[in-house]
C-alpha cells in the first residue's frame, strides 16, 4: 500500500495529486504542437477544480501561472500570457495571523460586554447611567446564565459588574434583577398552552366535518 508520505511533495495542494501527475506527463511530450494541446486540457481540469470567477482574465492567468509553478518552471509551451517569474513563488508562505489576545476578565461574558460597561462607566452621573447600569448587569445575568443552566444570585452580578467597571458600577440596593428562570417558564407555558388550543382546534373542526358528512347521507 502506497501512503501519501511516501509520494513525492504536492508543489500546489489544492489541485491535487491528479493534476501534478498531468502537468509531470506534459514534460515528457516532445511533440510542442501536441504539447500545447495537452496544456489546455490541464487548464480547462485545474479550472473545474476552482470555479470561482472562472470567466475573469486574472482567474486564466492565475491558471497559467500555476500551471508552470507546479512544472517547476521546466515547462515550454506557448502560454497566452507572459511566463511568470520564479523568484515571484520563491519560498512563498502566507503571512502569520495575529491573535487578539484581549484581556479579558471574566470568559464566559466576552470582551463585547467588558467594553460597553467600561464605556457607560465614563457616563456623567445620572438617571440614563443607572438606567445603563442596571441593562448591564441583566446582561450579565443573561450570559452567565447561557453557560451556567444554575441560579446565579443577584450579588454576584453586582461584583461582576464593579470588577469589570473597576469599581465605577454599582448596583443600588432598590435595583432588582430580571429572574431568567421565571421568563424561560413563562414561555414554556406559552407553548403548552399554544399546543393545547392547536389541539382543541384540530379536534373541532374533524367533529364538524363528520357533522357534515353525516348530514349529507
């Protein structure tokens, strides 16, 4: 059994082994006239592997140009484009993606939510910041309860709050939270009851229509 490791290096992966091995075949063709042939039939194969903006006129250069890449440059044919520079494809490696490393405190709440209660923290003092702060912490509770299916009280939202708000957010004794296990009851209620009535409805409308037929025998 042959494994991939064993086999020679794919030069440009996402065109597969298959096209390697054709484009290797075309080195061995002395006939240029039939040469040339062979290396439109690759080209028209490599684009049924990628179609996206196949009709452009970079896409078929891109096309070309690949082609002599995976030939190492070692191929002669007449290409409808200049041949590329080798140097272009020299050791090409895609550039390093830079990860956010956001200090975040709390992970379960996301870096999103830190922001708004650290920019509603610069908030003048006011009704509309108590009203901002008291969203906030509902938020909290929200999220926390999205990954916690357990109570969470009250007081420890507060202490999430001021930790993220740095001291600048507190909740006042008045301020009372939203109870999310009350909501996700109410609706399920909604359903239930919602089912039962679909239920009773089916029901009638089958009595009346055997009401009907009875009728008419």
């Amino acid at each position: 059994m042959e494994y991939n490791t064993t086999r020679e290096k794919l030069i440009l992966p996402e065109y597969g082994r298959n096209i390697q091995k054709m484009v290797k075949y075309l080195l061995t063709i002395e006939d240029r006239e039939k040469r040339n042939k062979m290396a439109k039939t690759v080209i028209f194969a490599m684009g049924q592997l990628s179609r996206q903006n196949r009709d452009t006129n970079e896409y078929n250069r891109k096309l070309w140009d690949h082609l002599f890449v995976i030939s190492d440059f070692k191929l002669d044919v007449d290409s409808p484009y200049p041949r590329p520079d080798p140097s272009q494809y020299a050791n090409i490696k895609p550039q390093k993606v830079s990860y956010q490393n956001n200090d975040i405190k709390f992970k379960h709440y996301g870096y999103n939510i830190q922001r708004i209660i650290q920019k509603v923290a610069d908030y003048p003092e006011g009704k509309k910041k108590d009203l901002l702060t008291l969203l906030c912490a509902n938020t909290l509770k929200k999220l926390y309860m999205t990954w916690n299916r357990e109570t969470v009280s009250d007081e420890v939202i507060s202490l999430h709050l001021e930790s993220l708000s740095n001291g600048k957010l507190k909740l006042k004794d008045s301020d009372k939270l939203q109870s999310i296990q009350q909501k996700y009851s109410k609706l399920n209620k909604k359903k239930y009851v919602n089912g039962n009535s679909t239920k009773q409805n089916t029901s009638h409308v089958q009595s009346n229509y055997k009401n009907r037929t009875n009728k008419k025998k």
